[in-house]
C-alpha cells in the first residue's frame, strides 16, 4: 500500500483501477503482514484516493465473505 501513498503524494490520478491483492501476504525487511480479510477497506480507501471522479474499480474478492 506504500506506492499508493506515493501516487496520492505526486498527484497521480486514474479512471481504472484493477485490484488483486494476494489473500496474505508478509514483507520480512519491513515486518508487516496484509490480509485481505482485514486490510481490504483500507486499501480500497488508498485506491480511491488516487481515481479520478467518474473513474471505475474492479475488485475480485479473493475469499469470502468480506465485509464492508
């Protein structure tokens, strides 16, 4: 989610976004985990950041069920 901050940052904007994250994943070098289970709103809020008004998300879940 780190690029997504970085994009917000330099004023990146897109009008299509497809979203596939991994259902778990762990970077070692920075000690943090995501899990869609829990993460996903959070993540979908950074997409969102970075859509252009009228812009379109594609979101697959991977697991379910997933609440909002």
């Amino acid at each position: 989610m780190d690029h997504l901050k970085t994009l917000k940052k330099n004023g990146e904007t897109f009008t299509l976004a497809m979203v596939d994250p991994p259902s778990y994943s762990s970077a070692r070098d920075k000690g943090k985990t995501f899990d869609i289970a829990e993460d996903h709103p959070e993540l979908l809020h950074r997409v969102l950041d970075v859509m252009e008004k009228d812009g379109t998300v594609f979101f697959p879940p991977t697991i379910r069920p997933l609440s909002p």
